[in-house]
C-alpha cells in the first residue's frame, strides 16, 4: 500500500471515530473539524515522504489535537489584544466553550494500554441530540460529527440542497456552543427521551452504508458495520428495549447480503438474481433471532415491520410478495412516507398487479425530487404493461438523477434494452 492509499484508508476508517474524540476534548466542533482537516492534509504531505507511521491514528489525532491547541491559543491571543471584544455580546456568545488554560498541556490524552485511542463516538451522539437542538439538526449534526458523513451527502439522505444543509450544520454547532451542551456518556435518565433521535440517526447511517447515494461505490460495508456497531453499543445502554433490538434485526438481515449485491466487475445484481451463497447466513441467524425475541410485541413498530419485510426477502423463493405488500401498507400508515409507498407499489407489482403499482406512483414526484429510484421504478412498471417509450424517457430520467456508477451502468443497460436504437 502506497502512503497515499494509507491517507485515504485512514479518512474512510478513522475521520468520524478520531473526529468524535476531539470533539469531545476540545468542546469545539469548528476547531476539532479544521484541525482534523490540516491533520489529514499534513499527512498527505508527510507521509510519502517518511513513511507511513505505525500507528497511523495516533499520529492524526496528536497532529489535529496539536493543530487545535494553536488555533485556540491564537484565539486567546487576539482576545487578549483586543478587550474591547469582550463587551460585544455577539463575540461573546460565540466564544471557546473550553479555555486553552483548561488543557491538559498542550499533549493530547494518552491512548490506551493497547496503543489505540478510545472511541468517543457514542457519547457524542447521546449529546448532540440533547433537547435544546432542534430535531433536524440533531441529526445532521448527528451524521457529520459520529457518522463522518460529508455535507453533501447528509443533504442527500435529507433530500434537501447540501447550501441548506451546510447552513444547518453551522447553526447547530453555534448552539452547542451558546447552550454550553455538555458532552458527556448519557445518564439512565437521559436515555429514552433521546432515543428515537438516536436510532433514527443509526439507520440514516446503516441506509448511506447499505446503498450509497453518490460515488463510486454502491456498497459503504465499513459504514454499515458501524451503524450496526452503535446499535449494540445502545442496546448495551438499554438491554431489553425492542425498538433496539428490531433496527438490529433489520441492519443484519440487510447487511448479510452486501457481498451479493454487486458483482465482480461493479454491476449492479438484482435481489432474484443474487447468490445467495454469497450471503452472511450468520447474520441472518442472528437477525431473525431477535426477530423472534419480538414475535410478542402487540403493535409492531416502523424498524419492527421493516425487519419483517427484510426477513422475507431472507427466506428461500418464492418471495411472500402480497404479505410484503400488507407489510408495507401498515408501515406507510404509521409513517406517510414516500419511500414507503414506492417500496410498496413494487410489492403489490410483484404481486400481480403492476396497473396498481403504476397509479400508486402518481403525486410522489413532488416528495422525490431528487431520486433516482422513482423514475426507474416507473420505468420498469412501464414495462410490464407494454408502454416502451414511456419507459425509456422514465429510465432517461432515473439516470440523469443516479449517483452511484453500479446504479448508473445498470440504468444504462436497461435504458439500451427497451431503446436499442435510441
């Protein structure tokens, strides 16, 4: 492995855990961003040419957690030059929550007895959903600051432009900052009232691992692992919580069939067409175990009929299409949500009844602005009802939108199929 291969290894593997840690330290999103940032860029420029270290994560969080220092010392120091500053209540209300005389030092904390940092992402993502932030930028802040994920792509998942997001990321890290919101590990008492916003993040996280919204991949399976991760790390907070145990199903049940879902030469591979000897059958084992742990929940929640829906999809063919449809029909009425119902219009396709699926489609465009999945599901109902020009502009359509090259190179061959000479 070449040392810039090392550098990018290291941004996919150790941004959001090291990212997570200096938060935590330093009290400052901003300053713990920037320095990690510089940190990444300096070893971009040092590593080539000394070598890559032997522990490449300790290097990066002592270079960011250094380059931090410096920023808040200079910060002191322009203060300090300027009084005056101190009666400006503007100033004043974006101020360092954490003085540089409150550091132990100028060294960053020790790693622990086996030469690794700890793992701060679990109480940051307990904090960063206290009450005092809004919903919506809980999350965000949630997916930027634990997950890692890039503005542009938690735009995506919110389905709104990434100008809005940034501007919403900027606004939740002054009010963690104004609202002196402590980052601490979550009391007992602290739990349940965060917990929906927590699991929601979670599964934002597992859906951007599960199926990337841009790049060159269409599989994120380090992102998903640590979607999962985090799940077991909350169940561990509060054992026996069924709303836990159903995500952790249905993260398994989805995650063991990662290595069947694109083939060797990055083509996207459809669910009938998958080998299912390529699926994890542990994981599956162990979802519908906690599935079964659940069988005597009396009012099944959304994580809970989404499991079901998945632990379907896990069983030998023929696929339950119509118990799928019914499925999804409960879960749109618990949720209203778009993506429901176009997962529940391919169901009741599947079933037998692709004219019912194709009306169901109809008004979701407004909602789904942006994906990709409408137009190509469309498409492929038009398909079935013998309508291929209409289902050549919607495949037009589905690619001018995709993101993913696996997604793209497959609309392409679909597009070619039902339009050979267009």
């Amino acid at each position: 492995m070449t040392a810039t291969q090392a550098v990018e290894q290291a941004y996919r593997d150790e941004w959001s855990r090291l990212l997570a840690l200096l938060v935590t330290r330093l009290r400052r999103f901003d300053v713990a961003e920037d320095s990690l940032q510089d940190a990444f860029t300096a070893a971009a420029r040092v590593w080539p040419a000394q070598g890559v270290p032997a522990n490449p994560a300790a290097w990066l969080y002592t270079t960011a957690y250094r380059r931090a220092l410096d920023r808040m010392r200079r910060a002191d120091a322009d203060t300090r030059r300027l009084p005056l500053l101190l009666t400006d209540p503007t100033v004043a209300a974006t101020a360092p929550v954490l003085a540089v005389a409150d550091l132990p030092g100028g060294s960053p904390p020790a790693p622990d007895d086996d030469g690794d940092i700890p793992d701060e992402r679990l109480r940051l993502l307990f904090a960063c959903c206290h009450p005092a932030l809004r919903p919506d930028a809980r999350a965000a802040l949630m997916l930027r600051f634990v997950a890692g994920l890039t503005a542009a792509e938690i735009a995506r998942l919110f389905l709104v432009a990434e100008p809005t997001m940034a501007a919403r990321l900027t606004r939740a890290k002054a009010k963690m900052a104004v609202a002196g919101i402590p980052l601490r590990r979550p009391s007992a008492a602290d739990l349940p009232a965060r917990l929906d916003v927590v699991l929601k993040v979670i599964y934002l996280l597992f859906t951007e691992g599960y199926r990337a919204t841009a790049g060159p991949d269409l599989v994120r399976p380090r992102l998903a692992a640590e979607a999962i991760r985090l799940g077991y790390l909350t169940g561990e907070l509060l054992p026996g919580e069924p709303r836990i145990a159903a995500l952790l199903a249905l993260m398994l049940l989805q995650h063991a069939r990662r290595d069947a879902r694109v083939a060797p030469d990055g083509t996207l591979v459809l669910l009938p067409e998958q080998d299912r000897t390529h699926w994890h059958h542990d994981e599956i084992a162990r979802g519908l175990s906690l599935l079964g742990v659940l069988e005597a929940t009396p009012m099944p929640g959304e994580y809970h009929l989404q499991a079901l829906i998945a632990a379907e999809h896990a069983k030998p063919p023929p696929t339950d299409w119509p118990r799928i449809a019914r499925l999804y029909a409960e879960l749109e009425h618990r949720t209203g949500s778009p993506v429901v119902r176009l997962n529940r219009a391919v169901a009741i396709a599947e079933s037998g009844s692709p004219e019912a699926a194709l009306a169901l489609l109809d008004g979701l465009d407004g909602d789904l602005p942006g994906s990709h999945l409408l137009p190509t599901a469309r498409a492929e109902l038009l398909i079935r009802l013998g309508r291929p020009a209409a289902a050549a502009a919607a495949f037009d359509r589905a690619l001018s939108l995709a993101r993913t090259d696996p997604e793209r190179a497959h609309l392409r061959q679909r597009l070619a199929a039902v339009a050979p000479n267009g």
